[in-house]
C-alpha cells in the first residue's frame, strides 16, 4: 500500500498543474483576467484610415501626388464615417499625413523604399480600389461585377447557340469564297 504523504503530494502536484495550464478557470479567461472587449479590436474603418494614410504618405515621398491627394480623401472618407467608434479630429489626421510622409521620405533616404518597385504599384493599385468604392453616392452600394462588354440582345431570347454559330461562320466561309 503508498504511503498516505506520497499521495497528497501526487494530488497536490496534478492540482498545481492544472491551475498553471489555465485549466479549471471559466472558457475565455487568460491568467491574467477576463478576454478584452470589442473596443480593443480595429474597426474596418480604423484600419482603412490608418491604411490609407501609409499610402498617402509613401506616395507623397515619391512624388505621386494625385496618388496622395487620393489617399488623403480616402483616409478622410474613413475617418468620417458613422460607423467609426472614435474619430480623429481633421487636425490629428493632418498630422498623421504628415508624419507618414516624413516617415516614407526617410524610409526613401536609406533605400529601404523603391518608388518604382512594385510595393508602391501595389500600394497605388489600392488607393484607386479604395477611390472607387468610397466615391460612390451611397457607400453601401457596391458597383455591379463586371462582365465582358458585350452588346445588349435586342430581344430578351436566350444566347445564340453553339450550332448557330457554327452555321453563321460556315456561311460567311461561303459568302467570302463566291
């Protein structure tokens, strides 16, 4: 039979493991307290506007100034947005543009930024993306997907079909060889 300290040391040992591991603490607790709020999480917004000021910055640094301009208007599109939990003042947002440029044309001075690589295409890429879905009258309205531009049917009838198309070439085949 164990003797009777060797088993409350055991039973000791595995309550003391199970509390290091988080183990019997309630779902969603760290150590440390109790999961952070929402308000600690980026809204969509706060990230666009914080995105777009980088760009605006980088392509200030680079001399693309209605690239700038664009990410500017962008960023404060975003800042004025409804849906924003906290919004920055147009002072505070000047002055971000402007440390982001600084920062940019820094970043520029030490070569740590190409102005002709493709960061900055791909940064100027997603302005215009920004550009044309914030300038639309109503921002919830996205613009309907694109197909191939093809001419509008005439009559609501289905597509030509594929034996159609096969007959139309034969005959014009027809018509160049007479």
């Amino acid at each position: 039979m164990t003797p009777i300290p060797i088993l409350c040391f055991a039973v000791v040992l595995l309550a003391g493991a199970c509390t290091t591991t988080g183990g019997g603490k309630d779902r969603g607790h760290h150590r440390t307290g109790p999961p952070k709020g929402p308000h600690h999480i980026a809204h969509k917004h706060d990230r666009l506007r914080h995105r777009m000021v980088f760009a605006a910055g980088v392509m200030a640094a680079c001399g693309r100034r209605k690239d700038a301009r664009r990410a500017a208007w962008n960023a404060r599109v975003a800042n004025k947005s409804p849906k924003r939990p906290g919004r920055w003042s147009g002072r505070r947002l000047g002055k971000a543009l402007r440390r982001s440029t600084d920062a940019a044309a820094r970043r520029r001075d030490a070569g740590r930024l190409r102005c002709r690589g493709p960061e900055v295409a791909r940064i100027a890429y997603r302005i215009d993306k920004v550009h044309a879905r914030l300038s639309l009258r109503d921002p919830r309205v996205r613009p309907p997907k694109r197909v191939a531009d093809r001419p509008p049917r005439r009559d609501n009838s289905e597509p030509p079909r594929r034996r159609d198309r096969e007959r139309d070439r034969s005959r014009r085949r027809s018509e160049r060889e007479s």
